[in-house]
C-alpha cells in the first residue's frame, strides 16, 4: 500500500482504533464515525475475506454474504497481494474464539 495515506489523522484514527476496549465500545466509535453503510461495507469485506481464505468459490461467497463478485474480486486482490491486515486480524480473531471456547469448556467441566 502506498505511504501517502498515512499522515497525523490517520495516525490519530489508528490509535483509536487500537484503544478500543471491547465491542461495545467499537460498537459507540464505529456508530459516530461511519454511516451505517459503510459499517456493514466494512463487516462484509471481512466476511469475504474470511471466506475467501477458506477456499470459498465466488458464487458461494455471494450466497453467504450478499456480496456482489466486484467487491469479492478486490477483497482477493488484497487478501493476495496487501499488507496481510485481513490476514493479521482474522488469524486474531481465529485465536481468540478459540481461547473463549477452551475457556467455556473449562467453566462447563467444573
């Protein structure tokens, strides 16, 4: 990606972002920041992402999500060749859906 995004409000955003909390919260920021179409734009891409990255086909990605084949296509084109930020944050994910799980199996046995 390119250098020239990234100056001192994006640097402000970032560091936002990283501060959140927990959902609720992201939940608040995301309400006063963006529209409600871009948040759910933003969610999808995160879902095609994922998707993708489980060996999904287009027309089962449009089928799960809604998604139209253009905006599959330049989720893969980042997915492929960006910065690993989908691949970064779905692994996070991935890693802490698992320690809840193990989490509520441990609480489930006592």
């Amino acid at each position: 990606m390119a250098l020239e995004w990234k100056d001192e409000f994006t640097d402000q955003l970032c560091d936002s972002i990283v501060a959140i909390t927990d959902r609720e919260e992201a939940y608040r920021f995301l309400e006063d920041v963006a529209t409600f179409s871009e948040i759910r734009a933003f969610a999808q891409r995160l879902q095609v992402a994922s998707l993708l990255l489980k060996g999904m086909s287009y027309p089962q990605i449009v089928q799960a999500t809604g998604a139209s084949t253009a905006t599959i296509s330049r989720v893969k084109k980042f997915v492929e060749y960006g910065s690993d930020g989908y691949r970064d944050v779905l692994a996070k994910l991935e890693k802490t859906k698992k320690e809840k799980d193990k989490e509520e199996d441990k609480k489930k046995k006592k």
